[in-house]
C-alpha cells in the first residue's frame, strides 16, 4: 500500500479513502474522489437544502474554490480579523521557520504586503466564515464521531510556508487552486508512529528519503496519518490554495484508558482494603531504577503484588462513566449542526413570536398529549450523563463555529423524565407523542416537557402539517 491516497479526479480516476484508524497505513482503494463526496452526502441529514448535494469537483470548486477564496479576501475588509486568532502568516526561508504576526487586527494592505514578499498565510477556524465548509466538517465530525477541525493555506509562487513536520491527526489535503509540491516521509522511529503530539520543526538532515513525492492539482486529495512528516512547496510558477480537514486528535485507546484508570483507581481505594494497605518497610531499598537489575526474592513479591493489585483495577473500570466523559469533550469539540429549512422552520429559530401593537405576540406553546416531538436534528449529537448525582443532558447545537469559543453546552434532566429522554433519542428520527413517552402521568408529562422544546410545525409526507416540535434544549419561555 502506498503511504499517500491521492485521488487525481482531474483524469477520471476513482479511489476510496478511509481514515487510519486501526492500521498504520492509510488505504488506497477504487473510487477515492466519488466516495469522499458519497460519504458527505450519504451522511447529510435527508431534509438538507440540496445546495449541499456535493456531487463531482466542479461542485466542489463552486462550493469550496470559489467560497473560500472569495471568503479570505473579504473577510480581511469587511471582518475582523485578528492575527493569531483567524490567520497566521509564515514563511520558510534556507531551513528556518518564520512566524510574522503582529499584534491585533490584520488590515488588508498589511497581511497581502507580506504575501507579496513571499509570505504564506493560514486561515485559522474558516469554517467560521464559509458556510458551505462549515457544512461538510458538521457532517464528517459526526461521521468520524471525533472533532474535524480545517485551515486554510495560501502560499506565493516558488515559496514554502512551513519547515517539515508531523503532525497528531489524520490529515485530508483539498487542492483548490494552483498547484503545490508534496513530499511525504515514514516516521523516523516506533515511537513517531501514530503520535499524541505534533514535531518540533525539523530540519534536511533529520529526514529521511521520501516514500511519495507528487504535485497536488486542483481536485486532487491527498491523505497521510498522523506521525508522518511532510513538507510542501510552491513551483515557481503558480501560487497554492488548498484546505487541509483534519480529524482524530487524542481520539485512541490510550485517551480513553486516561478518563477508566484514575476513576478505577478511586473506586479500588474506596472500597477495597488490599489498596489501602501500607508499602512494605524498606521497599526502596530495592525498587526504582538503581535496582531494576537486581533479582532478588523481595523484588519478584512487589512486582507480583502490584501486577495482582492492577488485575484488580478491571473490577472498577467504570467504561461507560469514562465514554460519558469522552463524548462530553467531543460534544464541547463540536461544531453547531447546520440546520436545514424545515428544521429552523420547526423550532425557536423559525418561531412566530413578534412584537406587535405594544406587546408580544405568539410566545404561548400549547402541547397536548398528542403533540408529536423528536430531537433536533441528526448532526447534533447529544448524550444521557450522569454528574454529582444530577443527570445531565448534553448538547451541541449552541456550540460556536470557533473552537470552544463558549463553554460545554448541558441542562439538567428530572430523573423522572431520564427514561423518557433516553426514548426520544433512541427513536430519532421518528416523532413521538408525548402520550407515548415512557415516564410520569399525562399532565406531568406535558407540564415537565414543557421546559425542554421549542416549538413548529412539521410537514408530513402525506403533505399534511401536524403539531410537532423539535426538542433539545431549555426552552427560553415557558406557556
């Protein structure tokens, strides 16, 4: 298997790209540009405006080229833009990386001055100002069910941004415009395999012969895990633009092992004696690293009794405490779901209520027992936990387009109603009617739920408009 899948829709050839998740090796299968794009469409909610019907690299480029190049010149005289927050500008001259952001904000005669002098920039957070990039991370985010972050690179001619590196996550380059020079190099050691932290910038002498050296062209994709260095250039004839899509950080075993071990640990002190006894008298005398080659009859018994004391662990591995906690950090990771027509149409975000003749008008929200509701939407992803004897419910669709910008999203859950949440969001995408929910009487039910929708209409496919509502969250009024 090749160490880069690079996809060259210009020439009609169709590769699969999948992420490298449990090999140290990416894969390189037919049909990579098409299934890319079926694996967005697939996953995109069915109500979705079919303006995200991303079907070939022209659409693509009409969606991503046209958008986030348009976006980047813009932004810089209508935004705010502030280096170090949105845009980095960098460049890479005889083997030394250079960072040349200035404080505050990054006026337009000053960030293309230093493009004209040969200066790369990056677009830090772009799906905050491009929609149509915003819509594809919402959907591969939930279908890689780890944080999709992007940046956005624009490098002069003959000119290279960055010293070689790699990276901690699995990266998708999209060539957009121009055309860039890639060389990509194995780890160096075991160790540099599948990383939990980016390099240092590395230098000529430290790497290695490159096991792929190719030229991206708009439309090409080029995929490479985490741990594999990589350097990319400008010919001398043609500037770069191209959107790298990122995923998978701190998304392993070991991450996962670090939210189990120290609860369980916590659990066996709690609760079981042999813990809590005290170390043997003189145990230094033959334990730490100036004894590790010693053999001797004391040494064989403490390694054995804390191996006996570690098997004991898997007793108090709390595994679905510690994914609560997991899909806790995902969710606060999360981008907001891009809401279709109908589902804005169908919550607080289309409601009626107005001010009109000197008061409010349609805030009151009459449920009954055959109102019929459902979560929100299909990209919001939103999780049952439990926290300091409080059942909490978490949500994403209030999160900000820029990374943790507001905190972790949650309400609190009556427990009286935590056997009715967990229904509905087992049931999605179906509606339910409150009649039906599994928990407390009639009026209690719709009295209780009452605090956690908003309300709208929902359009059946017979063509008929039923009551319905879309829930996720405390409602901001109450009838």
């Amino acid at each position: 298997l090749p160490v880069g899948a690079l996809v060259q829709a210009r020439k009609h050839q169709d590769y699969t790209i999948l992420p490298c998740v449990n090999h140290l090796l990416p894969y390189y299968r037919p049909s990579v540009m098409n299934a890319f794009l079926e694996l967005v469409q697939s996953k995109r909610d069915p109500t979705f405006p079919s303006d995200l019907m991303l079907l070939d690299i022209r659409e693509i480029k009409l969606h991503l080229l046209q958008t986030l190049l348009y976006k980047l010149i813009l932004s810089f005289q209508k935004e705010c833009v502030l280096f170090n927050v949105n845009l980095d500008v960098t460049s890479y001259f005889n083997g030394k990386k250079e960072n040349h952001n200035i404080p505050g904000r990054a006026y337009p005669v000053v960030v293309w001055d230093f493009y004209k002098n040969g200066c790369s920039l990056r677009m830090l957070n772009p799906q905050a100002f491009s929609l149509n990039l915003w819509k594809v991370m919402s959907i591969l985010q939930e279908f890689f069910g780890s944080m999709v972050g992007a940046n956005i690179y624009l490098t002069p001619p003959g000119t290279q941004g960055f010293a070689p590196h790699y990276d901690d996550i699995e990266a998708f380059v999209l060539q957009l415009e121009g055309s860039k020079y890639w060389r990509i190099y194995n780890p160096r050691t075991e160790g540099e395999f599948l990383p939990q932290v980016s390099s240092v910038n590395l230098t000529e002498e430290d790497l290695g012969k490159p096991v792929l050296e190719v030229v991206l062209e708009p439309g090409d994709l080029l995929y490479f895990p985490r741990g594999f260095i990589h350097q990319a250039s400008c010919l001398p004839t043609t500037h770069s633009l191209h959107v790298t899509i990122s995923t998978y950080q701190k998304h392993t075993w070991g991450n996962l092992l670090k939210k189990i071990l120290p609860a369980a640990l916590e659990g066996a002190l709690q609760d079981d004696v042999e813990f809590r006894q005290g170390l043997p008298l003189n145990y230094l005398e033959y334990t730490g690293v100036q004894h590790c080659e010693k053999v001797n009859a004391q040494r064989k018994k403490f390694i054995k009794k804390i191996n006996s004391l570690i098997g004991r662990l898997q007793a108090y591995a709390g595994i679905d405490a510690a994914v609560d906690q997991k899909a806790k950090e995902f969710m606060h990771d999360c981008l907001p779901p891009v809401l279709s027509k109908d589902e804005i149409a169908c919550s607080v975000h289309g409601a009626p209520t107005r001010w009109e003749n000197g008061k409010p008008r349609d805030v009151l929200l009459d449920m009954k027992g055959d109102t019929e509701i459902r979560m929100l939407h299909v990209y919001s992803p939103h999780r049952l936990f439990s926290e300091d004897n409080r059942i909490l419910l978490s949500y994403t669709v209030e999160n900000s387009r820029i990374y943790h910008e507001v905190e972790p999203q949650s309400i609190e859950i009556d427990p009286e109603l935590a056997d009715g949440m967990e229904y509905l969001l087992c049931a999605y995408p179906e509606f339910k009617t409150i009649r039906s929910i599994p928990c407390a009487d009639l009026e209690e039910k719709v009295c209780k739920f009452s605090g956690i929708w908003f309300c709208g209409c929902h359009s059946h496919t017979d063509g008929s408009i039923k009551e319905s509502f879309f829930m996720y969250e405390p409602c901001k009024f109450l009838s």
